[in-house]
C-alpha cells in the first residue's frame, strides 16, 4: 500500500513535473515566435528604411539610418541584436527590391536634396523666376480681340418699284357654307350718341355737323359771353364774307342741361324775325357750337356811349314785344330780358338773344333764375309764375334804355337788392325825363302784382294806339341805324 501511494504520489509528482515542463517549454516557444515575430517586423521596417536610403542617399537617409540605430541600441537585448542581425541579412539577401513601391510623396514632389529633381528642374524652366507683383501677364485674347470702328458711310435707301399683281389672289375669297354668291358687307355708319339724335330730331331743316368745327370757321374773336358759353366772332373759310356769332356751350352730363341746350336750339331755329337766328350746328368732342347771324352790337353798346331818346326807345320796346309775344305763343318764357341779350342789326333790327335760361310755360317754375336787378317780385320769393315776369323784366330795361343804369343801381347786395326791390314801391325813372304816357306804360309794365300785369300783346296794342294818336313818338327802322351808326363812329 505504501509503495502504491508512493508510485502514485511519484506518478503524480511526475505527471506535474512533466506538466510543468511542457509549459515551460509551451512558454518558450511562445516567447520565440513572439520574438520572431517582432524580428521580422523591425526587420521589413529596417528593410524599408535602407531602400528609401539607397533610393534617396545623402545626408537624409544617413540622418535617419543613426536614428534606427539609436532606437535599436535603446530597446533590444546583446541576444536579440545577435538573431535580429543575423534575420536582417538574410531578409535583405532575398528582398527583392525593385518590387517596393515609392510613397506619394516622392512622386508628386521631388525631395530638395535630391540631384536628378534639382536638373529636371532646371531643364524644364528656362524662363529666370520673377517675384511677386513683377509678372508679366500674357495677352490671352490677342491682338485682333476687340472690334474696331468701321468708317461711317452714307447708305441710300431705294423704294422698291410696286408690284399690284403680288397682292392679287389667284384664288377669290368664298364663303363658309352653301352660299354660292360673296354677301355684301353692310354699309358704314357711325354710331352717334342719343344727344345727337335729340339735337337732329329738333333741328330737322339745319345742318348738324359732328366734324371738328375749327376747319370750318376761322378768325375767332370773343365780343360777348351767355349764359351757357361765350359768343365769338368768326369767319367761313369756304364763304366769302360770310361772319358769323358762334356760341360755345359746354355739354354736361346734367339731363337738365342737356335738354336747355336743345330748347334754344329750338327756339332759335323758329326764323322769327325778332328773334337771333340759327344757322349751323356742330357737335364736336364735349362741346356745342351754334352759329348763328352776326349783329352789329347790342343796346349795352349803345348805352356804354350814351342814353337812348325817347323815340328810339318806344321802337326798340315795340320790336323786343314782338319777338315776346311770339314766345309766349309758343309756350317758351325768356326769363333773362335786359339790354345786353337786345342785339341791334346793321339796317336797325331789333332781336332777342341769349335763351339759355328759357323754359316752359306747361311746368311749375319755382327757380330763382334770372339777373337779380331785372327779376320780377315773385322770382324773388321762389313762387309759381310765367310768363309775365318777361313783361316786368321789359319795364326795368324800358328804365335802363332811359336812365343809361337799371334802378337800384348802386345796391351791390343781393340781400338788400332783393329786400329793396320786395319792399319799395316800383321803381321808375330817375335821371332821364321822358313823357307822361313812357311813365304810364312803365308803371303798367312794372305792376307787383302778376294777375293785374298785362301780356306782351296788350302792350304791343296799347302803343300802337299811342303812336297813331300821336302820344308817343316812335322811330322807324333807317332812323335807328342812322343813330346806332353815329353813336359808334363817334366813339370809334
């Protein structure tokens, strides 16, 4: 029994003998491949460092071979430098070494210390290097890269000779369709607007022109303003010595407006012969131009001279009562009678102008309309009147025809015009000394109330039978142009 136990222990000391002798010698052999190992890497290290010296040569790979050898004396043992040297022959026998490849670097720059780069270098550059901000900048475009200047000639230009036969289709335009024959085309005819067609629908035996006015008339001269437009003097240029007085009315979009403008056309278009007469109308652009007969001045002229006798006065009111008595025939109220739309013609007529303001007897007239010193009482208070107030009108012109001023002449105010005219007795003569029965026929004109005033045909009666009984002097047509005539010259 002892001597198993002694075998087994002797068997067991040698079993961990034996043990311990392959790990140590499992050990060794560890530490001499790892030390192979290593020796074959410092040995490709050290092989790579001397191609790059052969391949370089000079001081750097000199520099760099004491470096490795300085690193190997610091970090390998007398043993190791034995077998690392002995490794290092025999890798360096068998290297070959045109199989390495260079490093980028040497083949993108050559070293400085290098021979062959420095005489490659100064092979290929044969210009002498320049510094900075001395080079000499090549002329990339060249010589003839810009344009030069032609010389200036002058070009005639010729019309090329027409040729009618080009525009001639050979094949004629047809129609779309089954229709055998080309339809005519309908005929050109310029839309005209709803005034226009008002206008020619009252003046249907007048030209109505809606060309440019300026092409027919010629030598504007202003002798006067209306209501609605100035009063020019003109001449045709296609008649001889053919004047004419054109008013010039503005055309508003007011309907009320419009529809004045077309009552004086109309009332002017009549032909009486104590009323201004029409004789073309033009429609251009936003304007109406009425030519109508020139007059040699109106009574204002005259009164701007001097008064008018009695005589010359009593026929001028017999011939304006006609052309009101015509009137208000026909239904029309003037509502601006004075001196200044009274016109007086080269043989000694006598015509009524200026119907900018006439309106209609068939409708209630409340306006306040009219010149404020020759309106009638019940103008002046806004109540429903007609045509009488023209018969109170003709009395404050019969007193300015006279007296050379309206009365109330000096009154600026319209306020205490109007209260002077509501409130005070009718006016009558004041620097003028006609005869009693001028006085009478006044006081007969100027009556405050409308109902007691009388008509323009009673008056025109009553001094007709004042004439023909030798009450009132009256003057004749001659009588009156010779006395315009002289009045006129003398001022001229």
């Amino acid at each position: 029994m002892l001597r198993r136990k002694s075998s087994s222990i002797s068997t067991h000391s040698n079993k961990s003998n034996n043990g311990t002798n392959e790990n140590i010698h499992l050990r060794n052999n560890n530490t001499f491949a790892s030390s192979f190992n290593k020796v074959n890497g410092r040995a490709m290290i050290d092989a790579m460092k001397e191609t790059r010296i052969r391949a370089f040569g000079g001081l750097l790979g000199n520099k760099r071979a004491s470096l490795g050898n300085l690193r190997k004396s610091k970090s390998s043992t007398t043993a190791d430098n034995h077998r690392s040297s002995t490794r290092q022959a025999e890798m360096l026998n068998t290297m070959d070494l045109s199989m390495k490849r260079r490093s980028t670097g040497c083949l993108r720059r050559a070293s400085v210390y290098s021979n062959k780069s420095s005489k490659s270098t100064e092979t290929s550059n044969t210009k002498v290097w320049r510094s900075p901000g001395f080079y000499e900048i090549p002329n990339v475009f060249g010589s003839d890269c810009f344009l030069k200047p032609e010389p200036i000639s002058e070009k005639t230009y010729k019309l090329r000779s027409p040729n009618l036969q080009k525009h001639i289709s050979k094949h004629p335009w047809r129609p779309a369709g089954n229709c055998t024959e080309i339809p005519q085309l309908p005929p050109l005819i310029r839309a005209g607007n709803a005034f226009e067609k008002r206008v020619r629908k009252a003046l249907p035996k007048l030209p109505v022109s809606s060309l440019d006015p300026s092409n027919k008339y010629d030598g504007f001269k202003e002798i006067g303003t209306g209501v609605n437009g100035s009063v020019v003097k003109a001449q045709h240029r296609y008649k001889k010595n053919v004047f004419f007085a054109i008013k010039r009315c503005h055309l508003d979009p007011d309907r009320e407006d419009k529809a004045a403008i077309i009552r004086e056309l109309r009332i002017m278009a009549t032909g009486h012969t104590n009323l201004i007469r029409l004789r073309e109308v033009s429609l251009w652009k936003q304007e109406v131009w009425m030519a109508m007969d020139l007059e040699r001045c109106s009574v204002f002229a005259v009164l701007c001279q001097r008064g008018i006798p009695e005589q010359y006065t009593v026929y001028i009111t017999c011939e304006a009562l006609k052309g009101l008595a015509y009137l208000h025939s026909k239904s029309f109220i003037h509502r601006d009678i004075k001196c200044e739309n009274i016109l007086l013609g080269w043989n000694g007529e006598v015509k009524l102008a200026d119907f900018g303001l006439a309106t209609r007897t068939n409708r209630r007239n409340r306006e306040r309309l009219g010149t404020s010193k020759w309106m009638a009482p019940e103008v002046i208070r806004e109540q429903l009147y007609d045509e009488k107030i023209d018969m109170w009108s003709l009395g404050i012109t019969l007193v300015e025809m006279m007296d050379r001023v309206p009365p109330h002449y000096l009154i600026k105010d319209e306020t205490e015009l109007f209260t002077a005219i509501l409130s005070e007795p009718s006016p009558t003569f004041t620097y003028s000394y006609p005869s009693m029965y001028m006085r009478g026929l006044v006081a007969w004109l100027l009556d405050e109330t409308p109902s007691t005033r009388p008509h323009a045909v009673d008056v025109l009666q009553e001094i007709d039978d004042h004439i023909h009984s030798k009450l009132l002097k009256s003057a004749g047509p001659n009588d009156l142009a010779r006395f315009v005539n002289h009045v006129l010259s003398a001022s001229a």
